[in-house]
C-alpha cells in the first residue's frame, strides 16, 4: 500500500517519485481569471454600446426639437429640453464609468497577464 499525500496547488499537475507525494494543481484559478476578465470586457463593452444609444436618443431628441419649431407644440416645448438634459447628464455619467471600466478592466488584465493565460488555455486545449 502507498500512502499518497494530495496538495492542491492552482494552476499546475506534477508529481514527486521520491517521497511518493503527487501534487495535484488545479486550473481554476487561471480559468477564473480569464471568465473575470471576459465579463469585465463584456460589461465595457455593453457600456460602449449603451454610450451609442444615449447618442442616438439625444440626436433623434435634437430633430425633435427642430420639428418643433415649425409646429410649435407647447407640451414639446415644455418637456424636450428637460428629456435632452436628463439623456445628456446620462450620457456623462455613462462616459465617466466607461473610462473607469474599461482602465480598470486592462489593468486586472495585464496585472493577471490574461493574454498568456489565454494562449496557454488554447494550447491546453489543443493537447486534449
């Protein structure tokens, strides 16, 4: 009988013959880094996305506006400017967590050198 002692160490497989100790690591901890780091991609890139849309509605807000001028409704008066603020203030704000995000985002990803895990998941990958 061959008592085996088990440490699990993150990230890698190998083995000691000479003591009868098998080291088991596991990837998880690179591939939670890379899952991280893709949703934090996929939450910037929603935010581009959400920047886009706060750029058509204060466009579509701004033609509006100069419809308006022929037609002079007074409640289109009244309301437009107020919604063009809101939707301006929002797209700021918007702007503001974007650049936050998107700095903090490369920032974990070249701190946890995200590219070489993902070459190294790809290469794993291909031994399979």
């Amino acid at each position: 009988m061959i008592n085996v002692k088990v440490t699990i160490y993150p990230g890698q497989v190998f083995g000691d013959s000479k003591d009868n100790t098998l080291y088991i690591l596991l990837k998880s901890k690179n591939m939670d880094t890379i899952k991280k780091f893709d949703l934090m991609q996929k939450i910037v890139n929603e935010l581009v996305d959400l920047q886009h849309s706060q750029q058509a509605l204060i466009q579509k807000l701004g033609k509006i506006e100069v419809d308006n001028m022929d037609l002079s409704d007074s409640r289109l008066e009244k309301d437009l400017p107020d919604m063009h603020q809101r939707v301006s203030d929002n797209l700021d704000t918007i702007g503001g967590i974007l650049e936050y995000f998107a700095e903090k985002t490369q920032n974990f990803g070249d701190k946890n050198h995200v590219e070489e895990l993902k070459e190294q998941k790809t290469i794993d990958d291909l031994k399979l």
